[in-house]
C-alpha cells in the first residue's frame, strides 16, 4: 500500500513539474503576441535619438543657408519626425513599441523575428546609413539563425512537454509509457537547455554590438531580465521534470489493490483457490471419454426399463419395493425365463413355484 502511494505521488509530481514547464516556456515564446508583453530580451530606447542632417558639417552651406533665409543643409533627424516609438520591448517572435500617448504597437509575429535597427527605427533613410561597420551586420546574422532556432526549440519543447504528461497518464495503465515519457522529458531538458543557454549569449553580445553601433545617436540598448529568468525556469523545470520521471515505477498487479489479489490469486489466497478449482472444472468440461470408458463391453450385462404390468405378466412375480433393481431387467434373462416356463408347462412341473430371491407374498 506504501509502494503504491509512493507511486502515484511520483505521477502527480512529475506531471506537476511538467506543467510548470510548459507555463514558463509558453510565457518566454508568446510575449509580445496580442501587444501584451510579459518577457523582453533587449529593451532599444529611441528617446533620444538625434541624426544630424548629411551636409551639416559644410561651413559653407550654413553661411549661404543664413545669408538666403532657405534650409541649404537640412533637417535633423530625430525620433518625432521619424515617427519612432519611445522604445521597444524585443522578445522572440516579435517587438512591441511604447507610444507616447500610451499604446502599444508590435510587429507581426513571425518565427525567426528579428529587429534590424537600419530598417525598424529607418536609419536607413538618415544620414546614418552607410556608417554601421560590418561586425554589426555579422552579429545581425548570428542573431537571424539562433532567433530562428530558439523559437523552434521552445514550439518543439511545448508539443513535447504536452506528449510527455499524456504519456506520464498513460504510465499508470500501461508500461512502455514510462519509457516514452523519460526519452520525450530527456529531449524537453536537452531542448530547452539549450535555447536557454544561446538565447543568453545572442542577446547580450547583440546589446554589445546596436550600442556600439548606434549608440553615437543617442540610441541605447539594455537587456531584460524577465526572459533570462523565465527560460532559465522553464528549463529547471523541465530537468526537474525529467528526473521525477526516472522515479515513476510500474504498478505491478501484484500490489494494485486486494481485489486484484483476489482475482489473480496472489500468495495463495482464496482467488488462487478459486482459480485452481474453475481451472480443474474447465479442464474436465473439455476432456473426452476417458480409457475404461472406451474399454467394450463384450459380456457385461445390459439393462433396460420395463413397463411394471409386462413385467408382471412375464414373469409371475413381485419385486420388492426397496429393491435398487425394481423396473430393471436383464433382456439374456428374460429369453431364458421364457424357455424355463415353456418347458415347465409341458413338463408338468408345478407353475406357482418361481425361485426369487425374496420371501414370497401371500
């Protein structure tokens, strides 16, 4: 009964931590679904975004600019005229922008999301295009392929986290289940482990490079913590998870319950008796006649039922009534108690004498 308890705390815990898995990783994949954040890796503040115009710098632009009261240079470039959002909340399928008149604005999710600076805050239309050196361009690439791979990994994570609970339920009817749910926990732990580990790497190497190479115009880039912490989470979880399940054991018929005892007869109980005695009765249903039975009856007498008034008249006498061979006749007997009572007749023997082996009835 302990064994049994034991074994079903173990199935409830490592669905539980299953679970929590699947919470923490839904949580880091779906931010930023539906303009509602809930964990950000970059935080990109375009406050104070400034890009001077390209010919700002010529003195003599400027002087005749003065001198005919007409914009010569042109204008600055700033996050107002841009139309750029205030700042923006980078998380793994998309990235959200707060407006200053408090909405939301968020691109559209897409698996392999990635925020470019040059074409999502338009430094390509400003006098800052041409200028981001080619590490930034490198590191933007790095970042396409594992944003790609970590989005995978967290959709493959959550099917898998999901086909493990079922099969954690099904563990406790059916054996292989066991086995299926610790190889599809294994790979849950193995796949958010790693997305983990090169989500953390990517991002902080990308706040490194948009702040080397955008910083200069008042653009600034700072990591969150809330997606570090939830995939960290969910991939504790999800080893958690894989270790309760190495403790899942199988529940024998042997300790299932008292009724099943019974049924199976276990430590010789009254079931194994029951079953010994219906087994006897079902082997003995389907055996044929048996040896003596098929032995031939070459002189062994046969007997047959006679009707009480021919045996009367046949034989001129009575049968005692608690005789066990009353109604029963030998037919070989009959035929030589024909022929005696033939020859007696003609004999002159005395008729009424008729041996018989009971007192005779006056």
């Amino acid at each position: 009964m302990v064994a049994r308890k034991s074994a079903g705390l173990n199935w409830a815990v490592a669905i539980i931590i299953s679970l929590v898995s699947l919470i923490f990783t839904l949580l880091t994949l779906l931010s930023g679904v539906g303009s509602h954040t809930t964990a950000s890796y970059l935080t990109v503040d375009a406050t104070n975004l400034a890009i001077p115009a390209k010919l700002s710098g010529s003195a003599f632009l400027q002087d005749l600019s003065t001198i005919s009261g007409s914009d010569l240079i042109g204008q600055s470039r700033t996050r107002q005229n841009l139309g750029l959002s205030a700042t923006y909340s980078v998380s793994l399928l998309t990235a959200c922008g707060s407006n200053d008149d408090g909405s939301t604005t968020c691109f559209t999710p897409r698996v392999g999301f990635t925020f470019n600076p040059s074409s999502d805050l338009k430094l390509d239309r400003t006098a800052a295009q041409g200028t981001l050196a080619k590490p930034y361009y490198n590191q933007l690439n790095t970042y396409a392929s594992v944003s790609m791979f970590v989005a995978v990994a967290y959709i493959l994570t959550s099917l898998f986290t999901v086909v493990s609970c079922l099969t954690i339920v099904l563990s406790r009817r059916f054996q292989p289940a066991i086995l299926i749910s610790r190889v599809v926990s294994g790979i849950v732990a193995i796949l958010a482990i790693a997305a983990t580990i090169a989500s953390i790497v990517t991002f902080v190497k990308l706040r490194d490079t948009f702040n080397g190479a955008v910083g200069d115009i008042g653009v600034t880039t700072t990591t969150n913590s809330s997606a570090f912490g939830l995939s960290a989470a969910a991939s504790v979880a999800s080893v958690a998870a894989f270790i309760s399940t190495l403790f899942i054991r199988p529940t024998a018929p042997g300790y299932r319950s008292p009724y099943h005892n019974d049924k199976r007869g276990v430590d010789g109980g009254a079931g194994a008796r029951e079953a010994g005695l219906m087994s006897r009765e079902a082997r003995t249903a389907n055996v044929g006649a048996g040896f003596l039975d098929r032995v031939p009856t070459w002189n062994r007498p046969r007997y047959t039922q006679l009707d009480a008034q021919k045996s009367i008249n046949a034989h001129s006498r009575d049968h005692s009534p608690d005789s066990d061979r009353e109604g029963l006749i030998n037919p070989a007997e009959d035929d030589v108690s024909s022929q005696s009572q033939w020859t007696n007749r003609h004999s002159g023997q005395n008729l009424d004498h008729v041996p018989t082996a009971y007192k005779p009835r006056v």
